[in-house]
C-alpha cells in the first residue's frame, strides 16, 4: 500500500521564474550576436575563395615492355609518315632530277672524248698523265733501253730510282718514256692513244713486248754442279757462286748453302760447315769470308818466306860462284 501511495501521488511542480531584462540589454545582446557572426563569416571567406594546391605526384616510370613498346610504334608512326611522303613526291619534280642527271652524265661523257680525241693528239699517255707537274728539279735519268738487253733488269733499274726520287704514278709514266731508245722507243709510240693510263699497265705491256730477249732463269742444279777449281781461291769461288745466285732467283736457302758447301775443295772451311751446317746462306756466307781471311793470310806468309828462301839462295850462290874479273876491268873494292 505504501508503493501504491507513491506511484499515485502526483509530481513536484517547478516554480517558475520570470527573467526580466531591459530593452538597452536585449539590443546589446543582438548586436553582440550580429558581430560575432560577421566574424566569423570574415575568417572563413579566405579559406572558401583560396585556390586549392594540388600536391604534385610522382609518377612511377612504365614497365620496361611498354616502353618497348612504344618505340616500336613511334618507329612504326615514322616509317608511315616517309613512306607516305614519298608517295606523295610529284612525277614531275621526279623527271625532272631524272633529266637532270643524264645531262651531267652526257656532259661528263663529252669531256672524256674531247680529251682522248683533242688535248691528247693521239699520244699512248692518257690526258691525266700529260697533265701532271713534274717535281721540282726534275733531271733526266741517265739510264736507257733499246730493246736488246733484259727488260726486267731495266724496269728494276728505273723503279729503284723513281723511288729515290719519289716518283708518283704519271711522273713514273713520263720519266720511264724518256729511258727508251730506238726500237723501244718507236714501239711506245705505236701504241693506240690513250692506251697508257697507270705505270703498272706501261711496265706489264713493256714486259711482253721484249720477253723475247729476257734472259732465262737457270736451274737451281746450275747451283749444285758448281766445283771450286784447282788452284782458284776461295774468295773467287764464293764470288762466282754467288754471281750464279742471281740467275737462279727460284733456289731456296737450303739449295744456295748445300751447293756452295758441296763445292769446296777439301780443307778447313769445308769441315766446319759439313760439321756445323749454316742456318741461313748470309751465315754460310760470313763463315767462308772468315777461313778467306785465313787462307789470304797464309798464302801472304808463304809469299814471304818464299823470298827470304830466295834471297838466302841468291847469297850462297854469289859466295861459291864469285865474280870473274875481265882484264881492263876495274877490280872490286
């Protein structure tokens, strides 16, 4: 019964109260509050009207296959773009290079022939050999051919001397013409005009025109027969043999040093080289120059004795044998 008085029994009423405030402090109030929110509309109109920074963004560099990728289409893009430009060159503007060309080609042509046919006058040199300088101080070479010796001897001649004087291609060519006499000569200017461009052509056209009379290369067993004589010096030996080297250019090493050693008489120099072969010819060579100087030395010695064996001989007679006085003479003091 208790709780049932309490459920039942009505709320505390709350007294009010009246606020009283004057007009002056309700305007006062209002113009606070106005205040305070244009304040508030000032500080935040900045941050509406700014302009919004966008952070920049690194980008991550693409894949090695798309780059591949894309150069692969910018070369496939320019391969289009020439070759549509050169689809679109005008037929015109085509003929016209064409032409053109030709022209240069015909002019180039007309120049050649007015020099073999004009300037040249018929000579065997070509016009470009004409027209080289000579060097300065250039002299006449005091060597010549007629055509009745070897030809290869000559041409060796003459290019070991063009290389001292340092010779270019058409001064070899003019230089070499001034070397040949009689047939020779007259067999140069038989030649078609023109028909001497480079030094190579005149010395190989020089060459089989004059093969005939070319002396014959010797066989190497020219070499092997060769016997150092009774009574010939070693010195004159090895001169001959080495005269007979230079016909036969076609021996090896092993041929010219087995020959001249094959050769000797026997004695000393031919022991040392059959003991001790040379390696090279030049050193067979320098190993007889030196039993030479032996063999000189000896004979040189024996030549000496030889007189003083004569003058004692001559003293011994004069002493046995003395001078007979013929009457009316004067007599030896």
């Amino acid at each position: 019964p208790g709780q049932l008085e309490q459920e039942t029994r009505p709320p505390p009423q709350v007294e009010e109260q009246t606020l009283t405030m004057t007009r002056s402090e309700i305007q006062r109030m209002i113009a606070e509050a106005v205040a305070a929110q244009l304040k508030q509309t000032q500080v935040e109109q900045p941050r509406i009207d700014r302009p919004r920074v966008e952070q920049p963004q690194i980008e991550q560099p693409p894949p090695e296959h798309e780059l591949q990728a894309q150069s692969h289409e910018r070369q496939n893009r320019r391969a289009d773009e020439e070759e549509s430009s050169v689809r679109t060159v005008n037929p015109q503007a085509r003929n016209d290079t064409l032409e053109q060309l030709l022209a240069q080609v015909r002019d180039l042509q007309a120049r050649v022939e007015e020099r073999k046919t004009g300037s040249s006058r018929g000579h065997p040199f070509s016009q470009h050999i004409l027209d080289a300088d000579l060097p300065q101080g250039f002299r006449e070479l005091n060597i010549w051919y007629d055509g009745s010796t070897d030809p290869s001897r000559h041409l060796r001649s003459f290019e070991d001397m063009a290389v001292l004087h340092r010779y270019n291609d058409p001064v070899q060519c003019r230089a070499f013409l001034t070397t040949l006499r009689g047939p020779a000569q007259d067999w140069f200017h038989q030649l078609p005009p023109g028909a001497v461009r480079d030094f190579d052509g005149f010395n190989s056209s020089f060459l089989n025109q004059f093969a005939s009379v070319k002396a014959q290369e010797k066989s190497y067993l020219t070499l092997i027969g060769m016997q150092q004589k009774e009574g010939e010096s070693l010195r004159d030996y090895v001169a001959r043999y080495t005269r007979a080297c230079v016909d036969v250019p076609s021996a090896t090493e092993e041929i010219k040093s087995g020959g001249l050693t094959r050769g000797l008489l026997p004695g000393l120099c031919r022991n040392s080289l059959a003991k001790r072969p040379g390696r090279t010819f030049d050193e067979v060579l320098g190993r007889c120059a030196n039993y030479m100087n032996v063999e000189e030395a000896e004979d040189d010695f024996l030549q000496v004795a030889k007189a003083k064996t004569e003058c004692r001989d001559e003293k011994k007679d004069k002493k046995h044998f003395p001078a007979v006085v013929r009457k009316g003479s004067p007599k030896p003091e």
